[in-house]
C-alpha cells in the first residue's frame, strides 16, 4: 500500500515518520519545501513536486494541514488525479462540513475520503500513540486501517463522513472546561494560600481531578506556561464548535467564555502559551480585588 502525506507541521513530522518505520511512506509534500528537504535528509523519502504528483504515486493520501480552507485547497490540487482506488485521509482539526465538502469533491471522481481528526498532541505523534476519530464508511476505514494503526493504537469508528470531526470537536469543548475549572481552581487556591503542589497531588487523584489539573496545574503554580496547547490552535478549533452548535441556534456558554478570555489573552501576546496560561486571567482577579 503506497502512502503519500501533506503537511509536515509539528504533527505531520512525527505521523510520517511512523508510517516511513511501518514500511508504508512512498512520498511526501509540504507547502514550504525546507521541512520536506528536512524528512528527506532524516528518513531518505521521494518528495513529491505536487500534491497531485503524490496523490497520482500513492494508494492513499494523509493530510494534516492547519484549518478548513487549507484542506479544501490541498484537496482540490489532488482533484485531477482523483481515481477510483484512491483514499485521502484528512488528520488536520477541521468543521464536519469541510469534511462533507472534501468528501464530495472526492467522490465525484470516484476516489473515498475518511476525516480522521487525532488526539494526543506533538508527542503522541512523534510517539505513535494518537487517538484516531474516524468518519466515513466503514469499509474504506478497514482499508485505511493499516495506516491509521502505524498513527495510534485507538482507531474509533464514530459515523459516517464529518463525525470524526464531530467527535474531535466535542474532544475541544471537554478541554476547554477542564483548563477552565483547573484555572479558577489554582487561582483560589493560591489566594487561600494553600501548598499548591500539595492540592495538585491530592485533589488530582479526586472525583475533581482531570488530566489537565493533574498535567496543568503545576505550570500554573510555577506561572510559566510553555507551548504544550497553544491558546491560537485552541481558539480555532472552539471557533469550529461554536459553529457547529450555532448551526443548531445554540450557544455552549464553556466556548463562548474560553473564546473571550482567549482574545484577551492573544490581544496581551499569550497566544503562543499553552493554554494553562488562563491562569493569568483568573489570578488578577484575586488580585485586583481590594479585599
Ligand atoms: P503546524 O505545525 O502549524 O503545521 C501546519 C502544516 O500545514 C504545515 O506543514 C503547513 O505548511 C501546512 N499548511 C497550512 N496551510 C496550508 C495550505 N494552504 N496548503 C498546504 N499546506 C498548508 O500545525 P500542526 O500542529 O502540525 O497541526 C496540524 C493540524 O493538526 C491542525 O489542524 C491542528 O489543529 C491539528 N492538531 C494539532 C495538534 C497539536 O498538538 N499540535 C494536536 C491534534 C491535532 P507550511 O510548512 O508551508 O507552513
């Protein structure tokens, strides 16, 4: 089975190089052709000139792009060569509707698509040890399984094409009420006075504790938040759960409230902290209060 991939960002350098160990990698792309020439001098892969070049050389496509519109352009450069026999699995964070559109484009020309959102970050990548939330039809994703599995061991079928996008988007919104709770906790905390590694190690292993509190919460002790979750990529994936919920007249007041504190924390230059950097928000608040 030949695999091409496009997009080697923080996550697409480790999700190639699983697939180059699994023996399955025939080519990649990237926009910016140093971090190509990069993976080639790494693992000595073909870089393709195109994405259609690598689309009309491979049995399958991974793409792991930024946003919407960057996939649907990656897709409608793949469109000429688009063929039956040809699957294109798209692990970049997108809305459910790219993934209908991306699909639709795809199947005119006969050629499948799977959206294949991933969870567990820059390490699980590099690792292969990602969460992998599948929408399609259940039949292509047993052919995609082999590429999927050198990825990560959790491949979940969630539904037909966009709720793999559905899932990852409710995956956004759980995140976004854990750093919630885990900020307004710490800062509390803090101003009690209370022995903060202590709290962490004690309340992390109760019915309140999270990954993030457990994971997070020491970086807000500390006040030192290093890129792990940038608050930007956050922010552009609620933008998508606000959308998804407004396409269905709602409003989810966890993703409206992290939104705002979000643009105030971009608008002071933290939009390149992890996102445990809320902490700041809620900690003025202690501390500008008079009492
Ligand atoms: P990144 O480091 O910013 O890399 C983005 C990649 O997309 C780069 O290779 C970039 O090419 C390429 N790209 C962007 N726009 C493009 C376009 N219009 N045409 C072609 N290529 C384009 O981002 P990342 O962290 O790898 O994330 C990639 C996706 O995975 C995102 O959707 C993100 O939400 C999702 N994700 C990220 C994480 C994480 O922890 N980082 C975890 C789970 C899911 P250039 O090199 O030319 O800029």
């Amino acid at each position: 089975m030949k695999t091409g991939f496009i997009g080697l960002g923080a996550m697409g350098v480790g999700m190639s190089r699983n697939l180059h160990n699994a023996g399955l990698l025939t080519a990649v792309w990237n926009r910016t052709i140093e971090k190509s020439a990069a993976v080639q001098a790494d693992i000595g892969v073909a870089i393709a000139e195109t994405p259609a070049e690598l689309a009309a050389a491979c049995d399958i496509v991974v793409i792991c792009v930024s946003a919407d519109d960057d996939v649907l352009s990656v897709i409608d450069a793949i469109l000429p060569v688009a063929r039956p026999g040809l699957l294109v699995i798209d692990c970049s964070t997108v809305s459910s509707q790219t993934a209908r559109t991306a699909a639709e484009r795809l199947n005119t020309r006969g050629a499948d698509f799977l959206d294949c959102p991933v969870t567990g970050g820059v390490e699980g990548a590099r690792k292969g040890t990602l969460a992998i939330m599948c929408g399609g039809d259940a039949a292509v994703l047993e052919r995609a399984r082999p590429v999927l599995s050198a990825m990560g061991p959790t491949i979940a079928h969630m539904g037909p094409t966009g709720f793999g996008q559905a899932a990852k988007a409710t995956n956004q919104i759980l995140c976004a009420g854990a750093i919630q709770a885990a900020a307004d906790a710490m800062a509390f905390a803090k101003a009690e006075g209370l022995p903060l590694d202590l709290v962490i190690e004690t309340l992390g292993k109760g019915a309140g504790g999270s990954w993030y509190f457990v994971n997070r919460a020491p970086f807000m002790a500390r006040e030192s938040f290093p890129p792990g979750f940038r608050v930007r990529l956050h922010d552009k994936d609620l933008r998508i759960c606000e959308d998804m919920a407004a396409a269905r007249g709602v409003e989810l007041p966890t993703v409206t409230m992290t939104r705002r504190d979000y643009a105030t924390l971009m608008e002071r230059g933290h939009g390149d902290e992890d996102i445990s950097t809320l902490f700041r928000l809620r900690d003025a608040l202690f501390q500008s209060s008079s009492r």
